[in-house]
C-alpha cells in the first residue's frame, strides 16, 4: 500500500509534532506492507512538491498537522489532485474558529484520527467519520534507570543529587501555564524546565522562573531520556483555553508526549485533565489529575511521603510500535 504522509520533516525533534512524524513514518516503514513517501506540507509552492506526489500515486494521504481550515482546504486540494486517494487528517490539536467549521462538512476527508472525546464529538457533529488513536512513546528509549546511574546522571549535568527534582519539558510560553511552576520551587525542590527554542519563549515568564530558583533550559538536548531519568516527578500544568474565535490557545497536542515519556520512565506524573489524557489514563500508581495549585501541592506531598509508582505499566499499551500496527489497520479499513 502506497501512502503519503505530509508532517513536518524538517528541524530537531524538541516538539511533539515533530516526534510524531519521525515515529509514525519510522514504524510504518519497518514492515514490508507499506511504500511511505514523507512529504513537508511546508514545501507545497515548490513543483517538485506536486510532481513526487503524482509519481508516487498514493492510495492513502494522512496529515499529521493540527488541523486548521488551510489544512483542510489543502487536503481537498490533494485528493482532487490524486483522484483515487482516501484521505486522513490526524486531529491532534484542532485550530477551527466557530466562523468556519461549518465549512468542514463540504471539505471533509474520509476519516479524521482524534484523541479526546472533545474532539471527537465536535468532528462527529460536523458530519465527520473518526476513529481514537493516541499518542504514542519510545518505550526503549524512555526507561527506569537504577538510583546509581540517576545520580551519575545529575553530576553530569550540576544538578544537586539531594534536591527533590520537578520536571517540565514544554513552551515558555503563557498558554502552557508554567508560571505555577514557580509556586514549587523552594529550598527542598528543584525545578527544571526544558524550552525547545522553535516555539518561541516569552522573555518575562523566563525571568519570571529564573529569579523564583527554577533552572530554566532553552535548548535542544538530544539525550532527553536523561533529563526524565535523574527526575523524581513530571509536573504537566497546561489548561485547555480558547480565544474569542473559539481556536484552541494552548502550545500542546492533545495527547501530550513529555506526559508519556515521563511515564514510560516510570517517575510520578502531576497533571491536569488536559485534553485526551483522562481518555486513555486511569488516576493512581504515581498518576495524579489536578484542578489546581493547591491539589498540585497535595500530590506532590503524597508523592514525598512514598508511594508505589506503576506509570510505566500505565504507558505501555501506547507504544510507538503498538500506535503504528493500530493505524495500519485503519488505512487497511480504509483501502476496500
């Protein structure tokens, strides 16, 4: 089966997107029932662009990306374009002002792959066929390391070996809500939050985090799993917010990867019930869902006083190898 994926190619994996393009392409091209042409959406002006796409003649076309109504219109666009190809748009973090998501009954494609029920409901009401497909995690790469090599881990980066260790890895930016980051620092923890460059950081909420003690890191780190490693706890505050248009006004997907790998890590995780989360995870063994400031605290006091984390276990289910045998067979629903 001949399939064109259009995601971002282009760029260090230090953003969900990204990442997910990388591992479905991957994981789809280890099995012989798939010919995979990666396209960058981004190079849609160039020629060539269109010209790989005809030679190619895929029989299914998937846009990882948003969606947006540009994405949209661009996928109708395609499918005329490639005549006899079915279409899936991934859902992961809608943009659709009120204005014009009546437009997306006339655009819509053959299948859209969404993750909280939210969203699912919202594509549903607008006449569109779904199916659930989550985010998935690098359960390799993302592992438990013994309390020795944890340590090791912090010398190696100066990191005090006595502090409790909070850890956020995301935007620094006000829709990710990491301003209450600064409510946990104090003598006893340590936060650390870890900023990808490519999305932009708020120059005041930077400083605002450094001078409350955090250690705040703009920069790609290719050793990641290192970071999640040498942590006591993964701290996700982002809230779901939406502008007067009614877009989506939050720096995630709706299945955030930082939560999963935090957990395939087996650490404990404090997080909102942000987006698809609550779907696909049940609270306990190390997983804590917070309202606010004050349930963050309390968890994170539960968490020092000695529990049983199990959130590896938790994860597991939604390895990359798992998601990409999930989403073949959806394409294969889709080809008959």
């Amino acid at each position: 089966m001949k399939i064109c994926i259009f995601g971002e190619s282009r760029g260090s994996l230090d953003e969900g997107m990204r990442n997910m393009t990388h591992y479905i392409t991957h994981g789809l091209s280890l099995t012989n029932k798939y010919e995979i042409m990666l396209l960058d959406p981004r190079d849609f002006r160039s020629k060539n662009f269109w010209k790989k796409i005809k030679d190619f003649s895929p029989e299914i076309i998937h846009y990882l990306h948003g969606p947006t109504i540009k994405s949209f219109i661009f996928m109708k666009l395609i499918s005329i374009y490639t005549k006899d190809s079915k279409v899936v748009m991934s859902a992961t973090h809608p943009v659709l002002p009120y204005i014009v998501k009546e437009f997306v009954r006339l655009l819509r494609p053959d299948l859209i792959l969404t993750q909280s029920y939210e969203t699912e409901m919202m594509f549903k009401r607008l006449g569109c066929k779904t199916e659930p497909l989550p985010s998935g995690v690098d359960i390799d790469k993302f592992k438990p390391v013994p309390e020795e090599a944890k340590m090791e881990i912090r010398r190696k980066y100066g990191i005090s070996e006595d502090k409790f260790i909070i850890l956020h890895i995301g935007s620094i930016r006000e829709n990710r809500n990491v301003q209450v980051l600064k409510e946990l620092q104090n003598d006893d923890n340590q936060v650390i939050i870890i900023g990808p460059r490519s999305t932009g950081v708020n120059p005041k909420i930077y400083k605002s985090l450094v001078d409350s003690g955090c250690i705040v890191w703009v920069k790609y780190i290719k050793n990641i799993e290192e970071i999640y490693a040498m942590s006591d706890c993964y701290v996700y505050p982002t809230v779901s917010r939406y502008d007067f248009l009614g877009r989506a006004n939050i720096a995630s997907i709706e299945m955030p990867l930082t939560v999963l790998e935090a957990m395939a890590c087996n650490i404990p995780v404090i997080t909102t019930k942000f987006g698809a989360l609550p779907r696909f995870f049940e609270e306990g063994n190390g997983l804590f869902f917070v309202e606010n400031k004050e349930e963050m605290l309390q968890a994170l006091e539960y968490i020092k006083s000695g529990i049983k984390v199990k959130t590896r276990k938790k994860v597991l289910p939604y390895s990359w190898d798992n998601i990409t045998k999930r989403l073949g067979k959806i394409y294969e629903t889709l080809r008959w």
